[in-house]
C-alpha cells in the first residue's frame, strides 16, 4: 500500500462536474489500495473574485493583511467540503480538514505566509480508519492561531509539504495541462511538454513567470528532496517529473522559456555612490516583504549613480511608501521613478554553465524581431531580459523557436 498526496487546482475543481470528476480520480486512487491525501484549491476565479471584493470594500485604502489571510481561506474551505460530499455520495469514506486542523504552522506574514512546522498526527490517523483525507491548499495558522495563506498559487506548497510531513510515496501535482512545457503553451502554441526537469531548473522557471507551480513549492520540494510529477486532471497522459538533477539533464542547453507580465521598473536617481546607499534602499524594500527581481546600477562617473530595478507592478505603490523616508536620508536631488507596462522573459537551462554564447544567441532573436531590450540579468542557469508588455508574446515565440525548443 502507498501513501500518495495529489493536488488539484482551480481549474481541475471549477465546476461542480469537475469537482466529481476529482473525486472520482481520487476514489479510484485509493480503491487501487493507497492511501490518498487529496489537496484541493478554491475553485476557479474564486480568489480573484475575493480580493476584487476586499478592494471594493476598502476603497482606496489597503485591505487589512489579517482580515485577507480570513477572507481568502474561504475559497479552499468551500472545496474541500465540496470534494468531501462528492466522495460519500460515491459511497467513499472522506473528511476535509483545512489548514489548521492538518497541524500546518505558519510564521505570522500574512497573505506569504511560510510554513514552520507540520504535525499532521490527525491525518495518520484519519488515514489508518480508511478515510481520504480532503485537506484545505494555501493555508495555515501562526501559532497563536490565526489563519493565514501561503501566497497566491500556495496550494502547491501545501501538496509538497505535506508530502515532506507524512512522508509520501508518491506527490502528484494534477492541474488544466498535461505537465511543464518548455514555455507557457496559451502563449507559444508550439511549446512540447517536458518529460523531466530538475528543480534548480523549474524553480528558475517558476520564480521568473511559469505559474505551472508556485516557485516557494519547488524551493521546498528542493530542501526537502520531494519529487513528484506535474500532470492533467482531465486525461491519463504521463505528466513531468520534476526531481534532482541528472548528468543526462546537462546535455540540454535551455530547457524552457518563462515570461512574466505586469512588472514595474524603479529607479532611484541620483545617488551617491558610496557604501550602504545599496544597503538602505532595499532594506526598506525588504522590509516591507517586497520581492525585488533584477537590479542594475549604472557606473558613476562623478559619484553620483542611478539604481532601478524591477517589481511586480501591484507592488509599487507599496515599495514607494517604503522607500519615500529612506530618500530624505539619501541626501538632496535624489529622485524616484516607477514606470510600468514591463515584461520579463527569461531562458532557464542547466546545461547552459557549460555553454558559451547562450546570451548572445538570445539577444539576436530579439533584435532580429525589432524587440528592444531594457534591462539584462544572468544567473548561472538563467539570462533574463526586460522588454514593452506589448512585445513579450512575440518575444517569447521567437526565442522559443530560437532554441529549438518546439522541434522534436
Ligand atoms: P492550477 O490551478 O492547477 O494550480 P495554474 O493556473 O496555477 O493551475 O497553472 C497552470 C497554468 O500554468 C497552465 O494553464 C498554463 O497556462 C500556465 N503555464 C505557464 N507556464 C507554463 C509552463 N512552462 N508549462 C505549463 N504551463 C504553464
Ligand atoms: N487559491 C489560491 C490562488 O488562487 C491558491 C492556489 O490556487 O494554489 O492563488
Ligand atoms: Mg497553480
């Protein structure tokens, strides 16, 4: 008998039949003699509809981050319960459990939240009476018990570490396509699904834009060894498996393409160039639990220096209340500029720490389309370039094609 943790999204759960549909898989699992653990999310365009009902309530002013973390819960309590009542309706044994009853503890920041601590006693039990258990994605609690949620797309992170806790056989993450392609498929309808990938690589992939899984999940399945397999709740077909990586993985130069949309450009002008200005800038910008993503600073020639770099575009506003008193400190003439309508596309591959002229190959697929870079960025698996929101499909189409990435 395995132990196996599946995970359905929001698409897989959007309907009342596709609900059924889950419960189905997921009874046909454990009649197959395993135990399952079924992690399910808030039915499709649920939390979206939450939050544009948290902004329509609040007005201008920012919704309460605790109050959020309460309201946002709902979405995946209302699915469990739901999958739960369509299993016993097939005459399965299932108890939905959220977050907290799970034993999942969370640090206390709201809406990205982290997991500290999982002990999942009543689950192990649940499972020996015979019962699937149904458990809530995306949420917590803090250890004085407060809700809170994992950040958006925290499902997956849930399935991992769950996974992790109770020491899974088997982690199968089901979602609307048959697995991770090499780059998103609504956008290049070319892109090939992969049949591995290692997790430094889909971790690249996911934090630069592949919302195929949450990167906070493939970070944690990374520390914790968890491999598991991305695959459809709507068909059969063998997914992705996403594991270490292996010396037959280096011999792929660029494994997938990732693009990422609405990003802002910050620039804080005309600042000394002396020690801690880069210090105190995104310190306050950390501070307020921002993700900053490329950073470039241009080369003084008379001590004075821009710095920009690049957040999600929700996050201004955010990142200005931030850094507003830390440009007083800065000293006079010291300016601040956010533009928006910014994309991100980024070539993720292991294989490229031992290729040459990966960059160069990308750059002239861009140039040769008319697309203009703004902002450049290198890892030792990853080249990312900023580019106009209105260029990225194309953008992303030609590099895609650039490398191959579509053949056979
Ligand atoms: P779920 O609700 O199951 O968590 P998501 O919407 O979060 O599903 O993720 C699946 C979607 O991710 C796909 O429908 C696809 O459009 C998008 N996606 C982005 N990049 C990729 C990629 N590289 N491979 C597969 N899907 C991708
Ligand atoms: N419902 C949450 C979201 O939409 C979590 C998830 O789907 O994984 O982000
Ligand atoms: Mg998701």
């Amino acid at each position: 008998m395995s132990l196996i943790v599946q995970k359905y999204g929001g698409t897989s759960v959007g309907t009342p039949e596709r609900i059924r549909n889950v419960a189905r898989r997921i009874l046909e699992t454990q009649q197959a003699g395993n135990q399952v653990v079924a992690v399910v999310s808030a039915m499709a365009g649920v939390t979206n509809n939450l939050i544009k009902l948290a902004d329509e309530v609040t007005g201008s002013a920012q919704p309460s981050e605790r109050e959020m973390d309460v309201l946002l819960a709902t979405g995946e309590q209302t699915t469990i319960a739901l999958t739960a009542m369509a299993l016993h309706s097939m005459g399965a044994k299932a108890v939905s459990l959220t977050g907290a009853q799970a034993g999942i503890v969370t640090d206390g920041v709201h809406t990205k939240a982290r997991i500290s601590n999982i002990t999942p006693h009543g689950v192990h039990e649940l499972l020996d009476a015979g019962n699937i258990v149904i458990l809530a994605g995306f949420q917590g609690k803090t250890r004085d018990g407060n809700i809170t949620t994992l950040g958006r797309g925290g499902s997956d992170l849930t399935a991992i570490a769950m996974a992790a806790a109770i020491d899974a056989d088997l982690c199968q993450i089901y979602t609307d396509v048959d697995g991770v392609y090499t780059c998103d498929p609504r956008v290049v309808p070319g892109a090939r699904k992969i049949d591995e990938i290692s997790y430094d690589e889909l971790l690249e992939m996911a934090s630069s834009g592949s919302k195929v899984m949450q990167s906070r999940s493939v970070e944690f399945a990374k520390k914790f060894g968890v491999t598991f397999e991305v695959r459809s709740s709507l068909n059969q077909n063998p997914g992705t498996l996403v594991k270490e990586e292996t010396m037959s993985m280096e011999s792929v130069v660029i494994r997938g393409v990732s693009l990422e949309r609405a990003q802002a450009k910050v620039t804080i002008g005309g600042v000394k160039d002396l020690p801690g200005t880069a210090s105190r800038i995104f310190g306050a910008v950390a501070g307020a639990n921002i993700l900053v993503d490329m950073i470039v600073q241009n080369v003084s020639k008379t001590g004075i220096t821009d710095i920009s770099f690049t957040v999600p575009k929700d996050d201004v506003a955010k990142a200005e209340a931030a850094l507003r008193p830390v440009l007083a400190e800065l000293g006079e003439g010291v300016t601040l500029e956010a533009q928006d309508g910014i994309a991100k596309l980024s070539a993720v591959g292991i294989g490229m720490r031992s290729h040459s002229g990966v960059a160069a190959e990308m750059f002239k697929a861009l140039a040769d389309a008319g697309v203009n870079i703004e902002m450049i960025s290198t890892s030792e698996i990853k080249i990312s370039v900023t580019v106009a929101e209105g260029d990225i499909d194309r953008a992303a189409n030609v590099v895609h094609e650039a490398f191959g990435l579509g053949a056979l």
